[in-house]
C-alpha cells in the first residue's frame, strides 16, 4: 500500500509542475505532458512502479521467465496465434472449412473485386505452397471455383461457389464468437492501447516484408537502421 500512497503523491507532485509550465490545463493535455516528462527522466517512473511478477505456472511459464523482454514479447505474440488457431478450430469443427486460413481466404474472396491467387497469398504471407494448398483443398470441398480474367487472359479468378457462400456465412457467426471468447478475460480498454502499438509494428515489418523479402539477413538488418529513424 506504501508504494501505491507514494505513487498518487508523485502523481500530485507532476501535476503541479505541469500546472506552472501549462496555460491551458486538462486531462490530455497532462496525459501527454507527463508522458513526455517520463521519456526525458525515465528513472521517475523507476523510482516508485515496481517490476510487475510474470504469473508462474509450470515449465510454459518458466521458460517465458527466462528470456529477456524483446524475446518474451515476441513468444507471447507467436503464443496469441496458436490459441487463436486452437480455438478457431474448435469453433468450425462440424464445417467443411476447420483452419483459420481457410475461412480467410472464403472471406477475402467474397470481399475483393479480382482474387488473384498470389493476391492472396501475399495478402496473408504465406509461403507459396502453403496459400495453393489451402486454395486446392477449397476447390476439392466445391467452395471455389475459377473465371478467365476478361483484363488478363493468361490470369484466373478465384469466386466462391454458392456452397462457399454458405459455409462464409455459417462461419462468419463462428468466428464472430470466438473474437469474443479470445477477449473475454480482459477488457476492451487494455487491449485497445496495445493494438495500435501492434499495428505500427505491423506496418513497418509489412514494408519490408512484401519488398525486401528475397535480401538475406545482413542486407536486410542494414536496411532496418536506415528505416527506423522514420518510424520513431
């Protein structure tokens, strides 16, 4: 309770400098005032928030302990998918369609005005031989099927087939609650401020993906330090 007591008094302590360093005061304007006073003097927020404990359960949570920050982020990350899948799975087990893949390609289809194979697939970078065997399996199951392309004559589309309509939209209700479900024990409010954090990640990391991917590691670590000074 000491550290909470001594956490609210630095809080008062902020506000008034804010307060004589500010004309105009409100609640954002301080929000972002103090966040920019803790970038400068990070050791301020060091002196008073203790190191949150990572919840230990088991050899899975052991092992989370034992890498540094950077790793840790990234495994937990990798983590979030594989439940994704896992529940995913579950929710379209009685369906034609059982993978995530697969009802994001019925869904980007039935969404995009000209569904290129490779479209797709680099929509969802994947290996090639990945997104052709998630494609092969929709047509075998009778959800897609293929037109010339009146623009290109040496290109197919991909269409759903009105079984693959019915089966989107079976698995759009599915897919629906297990969004939910994957949230249920936290609120909107806290995953809502990492979401944007994951999106510039996702934008930066994107950029190189889609127009470095054939340069090997060195070349493309080189890049990485010519390109973050405009993501900061």
């Amino acid at each position: 309770m000491k550290s909470k007591y001594a956490l609210f008094k630095q809080l008062i302590d902020l506000f008034e400098e804010y307060e004589q360093a500010e004309e105009h005061l409100d609640l954002l304007g301080f929000s972002r005032w103090m966040s920019d006073r803790l970038e400068e003097e990070p050791k301020i927020n060091q002196k008073v928030v203790p190191k949150k404990k990572i919840p230990h359960n088991g050899a899975s949570s052991s092992f989370l302990l034992e890498l540094n920050e950077k790793a840790r982020f990234l495994e937990i990350i990798s983590r979030m998918a594989r439940y994704h899948e896992f529940y995913t799975r579950k929710a379209l087990k009685d369906l034609i369609i059982n993978t995530r893949l697969e009802f994001l390609f019925l869904q980007s289809i039935d969404q995009m005005e000209k569904a290129k194979k490779t479209d797709l697939i680099n929509t969802y970078h994947l290996e090639y031989t990945t997104g052709m065997d998630t494609i092969r399996r929709l047509k075998n199951n009778g959800l897609l099927d293929e037109k010339q392309d009146e623009s290109d004559k040496r290109a197919k589309l991909l269409l759903l087939t009105e079984q693959g309509k019915q089966v989107l939209n079976q698995s759009i209700k599915r897919i629906a609650d297990e969004n939910t479900l994957f949230f249920a024990a936290i609120s909107e409010n806290k995953w809502k401020k990492v979401l944007p954090v994951l999106e510039e990640i996702d934008v930066f990391h994107d950029e190189v993906y889609q127009n470095h991917g054939d340069k090997p590691f060195a070349e493309i670590s080189n890049l990485m330090d010519s390109l973050k000074h405009y993501y900061k």
